[in-house]
C-alpha cells in the first residue's frame, strides 16, 4: 500500500492527452514539499520528468506537464506517442515518516 | 558525461552478502547526496535511504535498517550499499539516485539514476 495513490493504468490513443493523478495527504504533497515524476520505459530506469511541481529538466519536452493542488498532483501528457508507453511515478517527502515516498505507479498505454 | 555507472547482477543464497556499487562521473561527487531505491519484481518504487558524501553520514529508511548498509569511497567518487543475511525476498533491482544537496530533503529530487543492479536470492 503505497502512501500516494496512483491509477494503475491509463490509455488513449496516438495524439491524444492523458492525466494521472497522484492523491497525498496533508503530511505529503499537502505540507508544500515539492513533488516530482518519474518515467520509467520498460526494461529501463527511471528518468526524472518533472521536478519542483512543475518545472522540466531541459532535455524533456513541454508534451509533459506537472501541476499541484492541496494534496494532489498531476502529470499531464499532450500527443500521446508510442514512445511514451511507460510507467510513471509520483514522488515527494513525507514529513510524518521522514521518508521519500512513492506513488505505486501508472501504466500508459497507447492504443 | 554525468553518469552513475553500477555495478552488475549478482546471483546469491539466502544468508550471504552482496555488495553494490555506484560510481559517480561527470560532475562534483559532493555536491550531491546519493539515495537507494529498490524495485521488487513487478513492483513500484521503494526508496531504501540515502548518505550524505560529504560526511559519509547515512539515513536509512524504516524497513530498511539493520542489514542494509551505505557507504562511500570520495577517492574514485562511489557508493555502496551493502546487503547481509540475504533473504528471497531481497530480490530485486536496487538503484542509485542522486539528489541536491544543497536543497532540504523536502524539496528533492532525483535527476540522475543508475541503470540499476539486479540481486536475485536463490538457493
């Protein structure tokens, strides 16, 4: 049981956008603690998507997007591509736990 | 080129040790602290904890005490973990993650990775 909870599994089809939810608490993504996302391809390891709520590192393209609200965070993916079939995690600190934490992950799948 | 290059799969019996490493290249090896995380076959993400590599002071996560051990050596810019007593049930990819160290903890993330070390504990 992971502390964020994530959909397992989100699809649509080529050109399309999806959005993935990331559900915390008010000891998480509530307590302004800076939330990130991860893409992880298969066979892969995971590679840094969003940082700081929002922001991406320069190499990602602005296809993906990050947002955060109370204790939620979304990832947002515009022109769905078959590339971005992945699983995609959320993450951030814990301040009850003094933990990293993660979500337990999507799957996006590309019809 | 900033890397963290690990080391390779490892194949042990329940009760041995295994010992992964995780060599930083391409940038300054303090200015950055490095985390484990382990993925269970099939499973999420699970960070393990972190170390400091300025102070060599390691932080590990509950769950992950005990038999799990970080380390460094700054001279060629690594970091261990260490893993005693193994069980099946350590059986996983472990990954190293490197975060900056000049942020609070609440406020990092992890921007460059390993490509992972697989330890698989069989009999």
């Amino acid at each position: 049981q992971s502390v964020l909870t994530q959909p397992p599994s989100v699809s649509a089809a080529p050109g399309q956008q999806v959005t993935i939810s990331c559900s915390g608490s008010d000891s998480n993504i509530g307590n302004d603690n800076y939330v990130s996302w991860y893409q992880q391809l298969p066979g892969t390891a995971p590679k840094l998507l969003i940082y700081d709520n929002n922001k991406r590192p320069s190499e990602i393209p602005d296809r993906f997007s990050g947002s955060k609200s109370g204790t939620s965070a979304t990832l947002g993916i515009t022109g769905l591509q078959t590339g971005d079939e992945a699983d995609y995690y959320c993450g951030t600190w814990d301040n009850s736990l003094s933990a990293r934490v993660f979500g337990g992950g999507t799957k996006v799948t590309v019809l | 080129q900033v890397q963290l290059v690990q080391s390779g799969s490892e194949l042990e019996k329940p009760g041995a040790s295994v010992k992964v490493s995780c060599k930083a290249s391409g940038y300054t090896f303090t200015n950055y602290v490095i985390n484990w995380v382990r993925q269970a076959p099939g499973q999420g993400l699970e960070w393990m904890g972190w170390i400091n590599t300025n102070t060599g002071n390691p932080t590990n996560a509950r769950g992950f005490t005990g038999r799990f051990v970080f380390s460094l050596d700054t001279s060629v810019t690594t970091a261990y973990l260490q893993i005693t007593s193994l069980k099946a049930e350590d059986t996983a990819v472990y990954y190293c993650a490197r975060a900056p160290k000049w942020l609070p903890t609440p406020y990092w993330h992890f921007d460059l990775w390993g490509r992972g070390t697989l330890v698989t504990v069989s009999s």
